[in-house]
C-alpha cells in the first residue's frame, strides 16, 4: 500500500512541478467575435498583434478550436456549464441560464477560489441592459457586469449588488482592463486563489468604436482581403475590416499590459492565462457576415494556454481540435479539482503536459440548432450538425449532406466536394463520425420548431427567431 501510494506521489510531482503545488490562479481572458485567422501570429498580413504574438510563442496553442455552437449566448453558458447547447438550453442569444446550473464559479468557489467577472455576461436572459440579481451570478463574488452593449464607448455596468448602471470611462476594454489590473494586484496579496474572467465587447461590430490612435493604424485601401472574399463584398469588407482590426490591435495592447501586472505583482507563473473568443465573423468571406455559420471565419476561435510553472514558456502548436464545453473541464483539472458529472465536455490539461487525447477522433461537433437574426431562412440560415477535424470539414442540414470541405488543400472552403464522386468514401466516414458524436450527445437533430418548444422559446421568439433584448 506504502509503494503504490509513493508511486502515486511521484506521478504527480512528475506531472505537476513542485512550483505548482498551491493552486494555480486562473486569468480567463475572452473576446466577443474574434475570429482565429486574425492575428499576427495566425498569419493575417494586415494585423497588428505583438503582444498576441509573443503570448502565443510562450504558450499552448491549439491551432484548430472551435465554438461549437458559433454565437454569443451558447459560448457563454457552454464555457461557464461544460455542457452543449441541446443540454444546457442556451442555442439562441438572450436566453436565460438557469440560475441552479453547476458551473465552474461554483465549483472554484466551494474550492476556496476568490470569483471575479468583468465585462459581458449575455446568459441572464432578463434584457440587454437589465440588473442581474446575485442568484444568476454563477458564483461570481467580484462583479462589474452589463448583459450586452455594442456600444463600447458609452458602456455601463452594474457593480455587486448597486442596481444604478454606471459608466465605464471611455473605451470600455481600456477600462475594464484597468479593473482587472487592480484585482489582480489587490488579490496577489491574498493566500487564496483567484479565477477572473474578464469578457470584452470588441472586436464585436459596430467596428469603428477603438480609441483614435488604433483605427489610425489601418488604411481600408491597403487591406488584403482572403481569397474568399468575392469582388461584390471587397469595399465593404475592407472598410469593416479596417475597423475589425483597429479593435483587435487595442485588446493586444491590454493583453500586454495584463501579463506586465501579472509579472509585477509576482503571481504570472502560477497563474493560468487563457486567451479565446466566444466565435469569429465572417467579414465578407464567402459575401457572408457575422456568425452561426460553419464556414471557419465564424467557427475558429484563437485559444492560448499559458501556465509557465506548468507548461513552461516554450511554447507548442497543437493541432488537435478543442471545442467550448471542454474549457471548464480543462480549468478543473489544473485546478486538481473534481469535475461535475454534468460536465460533457473533455480535460485537456493532462494531454498538455503530454498525456494521451482526450478527443480520441480528434474531432469537433458544431451545431446550429434554431438559425436566428442575421441567419435567418430567408438570408440562408439553416438548421445544421456538423464535425471539425484538423483536416476536414463535413456538415449536414435536416435535408442532408451539406458541406465537405479539405481544409488542407482547400484552406478557404471554396470547394465543396459534398455528394461528388471522388469523396464518396470520404464523405461516408464522416457522417459516420458525425452520427456517433450526435448519438454521444443524446441529439436527435431534430428541426429547431422541437427545441423552440422544449425550452419555452417559441411563443417568445419574433419573426427572425429571437428572444427580446428587452425585459
């Protein structure tokens, strides 16, 4: 008994360093409607993202995560849940997480963690401007949270429990950063643990938002549009673009400044730091726009992983696929903590030390379970399920096979080859990986009219199919 618990001990002090013996703190940095192919590191030529780019040379990149549900409102409850949309209920935006879910503030908390979220929240399901009472918190001690604004140099918030909003001085990012800032050095000082999650607006659209001196940087004339991009869609494209990545160039100076007070208060290396987004944006690809959509602008997410005393400073590029309900798992087990057996998502943190996959087919399921808003039937929008390999893109609407697409020959998705002879077989294996992962997830994909029903949307919804933004 003796040995197998030394064993045991030895395992772990192999896994996980002396230095990270304490629990780690968690920095949980998510932007709204940053897609993965726009940064410097990701290759984009036009912008600029320094900060980023040394982040992502000192970190854990996962080249191919996606949001598996590419919108708002089902991010955001399947990243606090660990649960997919068709489970936790949240497959349209403005839709109200119940306020008896498990989620990971809960668990951090009753683990002794210190809770903090600054920013957009978008699961309270009470109105985009609305007062959200502590019980639809999520565990969430720290608070200085709006539902949702667009409107990110007038923004308000609320503070703990003060129902009055309150302004955030100028660029909202700039000063939620700034409150992030003095949490962290505030709680460096503390012999507990803290988990922040700090949820930006930008690079969200209206685009044109970011202080001066960052749309300054960006000439639309001198964008360089992806292939995909057709000429109809080139002028506007540029033009959104350009304020798309004055936006994205703004969040890497806080990014910057986030790791500098990290250093500074001495708490960086035991600190994991996770940079992602909720869903990309299309911008012109394909003469679509926003998200929901399967098409990679709007399903590829960027995800940095960054724990130095834990993964070191090396840096690694990972191609294997990483899905929204797999972050609260992963944080968990970091953490060294129990993950909820309502928890369907999968823990990367061994895999990254070096550990076998977690994702045995390396694959992804995406969904759209009730198109709505700007993916409407009428602009296209259609009820899908979906797989996400690193190679290989395959969806399926009610009607059947949709989509194929070879993202390594084919890496901007102008080639469908559904249905056409020479991907026969091809097709075949996928929608047998997709049957299996949709059996896995108990969904029957059935058409949206069902869940509307299910979860108490459908006499709500308007004509687009979306909830009130108003109480």
């Amino acid at each position: 008994m003796r040995c197998r618990i030394l064993i045991a001990a030895l395992f772990v002090a192999l896994i996980f360093p002396s230095s990270v013996q304490s629990a780690p703190n968690i920095l949980f940095i998510v932007a709204d409607q940053w897609r993965a192919c726009s940064t410097g590191y990701a290759g984009d030529p036009n912008v600029k993202t320094p900060n980023l780019d040394k982040l992502a040379a000192q970190s854990v990149n996962f080249t191919h995560a996606v949001s598996a549900c590419p919108v708002c409102t089902p991010f955001r409850a399947s990243m606090q849940t660990g649960q997919r949309p068709t489970t936790h209920g949240l497959f349209i935006n403005d839709a109200h997480l119940a306020d008896d879910a498990t989620t990971i503030a809960k668990v951090l908390a009753a683990a002794g963690y210190d809770t903090g979220y600054i920013g957009k929240w978008h699961i309270g399901g009470r109105g985009r401007l609305s007062y959200i009472p502590p019980e639809s918190r999520q565990g969430f001690d720290y608070w200085k949270v709006m539902e949702c604004t667009h409107n990110y140099n007038r923004s308000f918030y609320y503070a703990d429990d003060d129902k009055q909003k309150r302004l955030w001085p100028g660029y909202d990012a700039a000063a939620q950063t700034d409150d992030a800032i003095a949490y962290l050095r505030d709680r460096a000082k503390s012999a507990k643990p803290f988990a922040l999650f700090l949820a930006w607006g930008p690079p969200h659209n209206p685009y044109e938002q970011a202080p001066p001196q960052f749309q300054k940087m960006y000439d639309p004339a001198r964008i360089e549009l992806r292939p995909n991009v057709p000429p109809p869609a080139a002028a506007a494209a540029r033009k959104d673009l350009a304020g798309y990545y004055a936006n994205c160039s703004a969040l890497d100076q806080y990014i910057g400044q986030l790791r500098d007070a990290l250093k500074t208060a001495d708490i960086e290396d035991n600190t994991i730091l996770v940079f992602t987004s909720d869903h990309g944006d299309m911008i012109g690809s394909h003469q679509m726009g926003r998200k929901q959509k399967p098409w990679d602008e709007a399903l590829r997410v960027p995800m940095l992983w960054h724990y130095p005393a834990a993964l070191g400073t090396g840096g690694k590029q990972i191609d294997t696929v990483i899905s929204s309900e797999d972050l609260m798992p992963t944080l968990l087990g970091f953490c060294n903590i129990a993950i909820p057996k309502t928890v369907e998502g999968l823990d990367y943190s061994a895999f990254m030390h070096g550990g076998e996959n977690p994702n045995a087919e390396n694959a992804a399921l995406i969904t759209c379970v009730a198109p709505f808003g700007e993916w409407t039937r009428a602009a296209g929008g259609r009820e899908f399920r979906g797989v996400r390999t690193p190679r290989y893109t395959y969806v399926r609407e009610l009607a059947g096979p949709w989509l194929l697409y070879d993202n390594e020959t084919d890496p901007y998705q102008m080639k469908n080859l559904v249905n056409t002879p020479d991907a026969a077989d091809l097709q075949q294996k996928l929608d047998a990986l997709l049957q299996k992962r949709l059996t896995a997830a108990h969904d029957d994909f059935k058409p949206a009219d069902y869940y509307l029903t299910k979860w108490g949307y459908k006499d709500r919804v308007d004509a687009t199919g979306t909830l009130p933004t108003k109480p």
